[in-house]
C-alpha cells in the first residue's frame, strides 16, 4: 500500500480503478459473510493526450462517483502497471535486521538500481516474503512513480473527493482474491488479470503476494486477432468473445477433458486467440514452477481470472486444461461456502469491477 496521504477514514474507503477504457468504483461494507459489497459503478472514459487528459480524467472520476450511492469522501485509488514496478531482492541476512527505516534504506537502493529510470522520483514500499527451505529472495519491493500518485491524489480532489489511499493494484487484487477464497499457510494461488493492454499475474503462498508480472496480451490485442480472423468488424469481435468465446470443455467417459468437435463461431475465436492465450498459459506455469521452487512444501492452487477478458466464455476452462490447476472466476467462487464476500449487483460482472473492491477492502501497509 503507497499511502503517500492518509487521513482518518470514518466510513470504508472507495475503491478506484482508473483504467484505459474506463473508470471502476466500488464500496465494501461489513457483511453476514464477512464483506459485503454496497455499491459498484462504472463509468466509460474517452481516450485523451496532452492537456485534455487531465481533464478527462478528472471527469471521468466525477462521473463514475457521482453515478454511485456512496458513503463518504474517502477514496482508496489503485495504481497498474506501468506506473507501479516489482521487484523480488534478496539479501543478506546482516542487511534484515535493524530498524524499519534501516532496511527501507537498502530495499530501496536495490530497487533504484533495478528501475527502467533510476532518476525518476518514486515512492518505495516492500514486505517480507514467508520463509523458505530453498534459495528464495526474501523481500518484495514496490516502487510507485510519485507522478502518478500526485495525477491520481489531484484528480480526485478536482472531482471533489478526497484520495486518502494509493494502492498497488496487484496487492488489491490479492486481498480481493483472499476474501473471495481463502488460502492456506503452503498454498500457492493466483490471480490473473485480463486487462485491456496486457494480462498481469499475481501470485501468492499463502496470504502473501509473492510474484507480479506481466505474463502476455490483453484484451485489445484478442480482438483485433478476432477482426482479422473473421473479417468482422471491432464492435462484432467483443459481441464473439463474450457471446461465444472458446469451445467449452466436455468429460470423455475415461475422465479425460476435450474441446468439444465444434465448427461454429467458437472455434473460429479459438483459432485466432489460440497462440496467445497458448503463450499466456505457458508463462503462468513457469510462474507456478518458481513460486513451487521458492516454497518446495507448498502446492499449487487456485488461479482467479480476472479483468474484462475474463468475460471471455470458457476461458477458465481452458487454461484449467492446460494448467491441470483450478481455474475459476470471482462470480464462480460467490456460491462457494469459504467465500467471505457478498455482491449482489447485476449491472457490472463482478470480474470487471474486482480491482475496485479489492481497493475498498481494508489491508495491511507494507514497510
């Protein structure tokens, strides 16, 4: 959590996720099952440069709140890629101990060192990562360009709210995925966030985030394969992923999982996504791979699909198949009886808003 400015939150925060396409809100309020989400927006947002981006963006927030019945001022705003860099550093055990401030001050040398633009002013969190028997590092840093989490503090306050939080989108989505299943000590899960530039891996053991990488396309690039395959036009290509999406997975009567023999629009999109999403599921099992390594005695588990790919129709099938892991989405794990969250609006997938209600849940702040 980059908490730049914090102030004394009376009511739960909203949750801001300002993304490309659009802008996403939601509320989380105590619940019957632990949290219970209240409200939810979302607001589209125009593509704008130079000077009119800023309004743009501050329009955007105002309409996207606005729209909402929300309780309070207070907004916790999430902060993506490329904005937010992290970086696994290990080090020696003599450089782990001592004050806070002490290891913040080699945390974020070893993290200056790595930046695409080590000049650039950044803010710097990092926690410690769970203990391991095998050669791990032992620190995740988090580096925030301060840029960024000024545009996001000032666009809010223009719209007449208050950003009492910056957060790291990739420790929201964590929290969201630990309400919406909880995990184990040794267990090691993931959420998968199918954005509109690129798909972003977070995983976990346990309830630490252990891993963030980009880990292939987005959204955007899925429908321009879907326009060129099928000679269809953009507007046509989201109706044939969402509608349509990918042949589904059918039980042979030996257990084993298949596509189904399918000619139709499905196959067609199969066809055109395959080599990415392909791409996609080899890069999340490497990172299952290393995370096993770091943590021998932990075991691989869930993956949450998340973002507004993840409206893609059987997706999660798929990449069960080629994962041989669970692979599900967060209005799936809302029937199940560990689930610790409640959502009841119909107007917005709870995929899409996810990052939202992650931010609105209260967490821990890193060093």
């Amino acid at each position: 959590m980059l908490t730049m400015f914090r102030t004394r939150a009376v009511r739960p925060l909203i949750g801001l996720d300002i993304g490309v396409t659009g802008i996403r809100a939601a509320q989380v309020v105590r619940g019957d099952r632990g949290w219970r989400v209240r409200e939810a927006t979302l607001f589209p947002r125009a593509s704008a440069t130079g000077a009119s981006a800023a309004t743009s963006l501050t329009e955007g927030v105002r309409g996207c709140l606005r729209d909402g019945r929300f309780r309070g001022r207070g907004i916790a705003a999430g902060l993506n890629a490329p904005e937010v860099e992290f970086q696994a550093l290990e080090l020696p055990e003599d450089e782990l101990v001592g004050s806070a401030e002490a290891i913040e001050g080699v945390v974020r040398g070893e993290i200056t060192r790595g930046a695409h633009d080590p000049g650039e002013e950044t803010e710097i969190r990092f926690w410690r990562l769970p203990k391991s028997s095998a050669h791990a590092p032992h620190v995740l840093g988090v580096a925030a360009r301060r840029e960024a989490v000024v545009e996001s503090v000032e666009a809010c306050r223009l719209a007449g709210w208050e950003c009492v939080r910056v957060d790291a989108a990739a420790l929201a989505l964590a929290r969201a995925g630990r309400v919406l299943l909880p995990a184990e000590e040794e267990e090691v899960w993931g959420v998968l966030d199918v954005s509109v530039r690129e798909t972003r891996l977070v995983l976990c053991v346990g309830d630490t985030p252990l891993l963030v990488r980009a880990v292939g396309s987005g959204g955007e690039d899925w429908t321009k394969r879907i326009t060129e395959r099928l000679g269809v036009s953009e507007e046509t290509a989201e109706i044939h992923k969402c509608e349509h999406g990918i042949p589904s997975i059918t039980r042979e009567p030996r257990g084993e999982r298949t596509p189904r023999p399918v000619r139709g629009v499905d196959s067609l999109v199969l066809g055109a996504l395959r080599p990415d999403l392909t791409a996609i599921a080899s890069e999340i099992k490497r990172s299952y791979e290393y995370a096993l390594g770091c943590h021998p005695r932990g075991h691989a588990s869930t993956l949450i699909v998340a973002g507004g790919g993840a409206q893609t129709r059987h997706l999660p099938e798929f990449f069960g198949q080629l994962l041989g892991i669970p692979v599900t989405t967060p209005s799936a794990l809302l029937k199940e009886p560990a689930c610790r969250l409640t959502y009841e609006a119909t107007a917005h997938p709870l995929e899409v808003i996810l990052l939202a209600v992650g931010l609105s849940i209260p967490g821990e702040t890193p060093t």
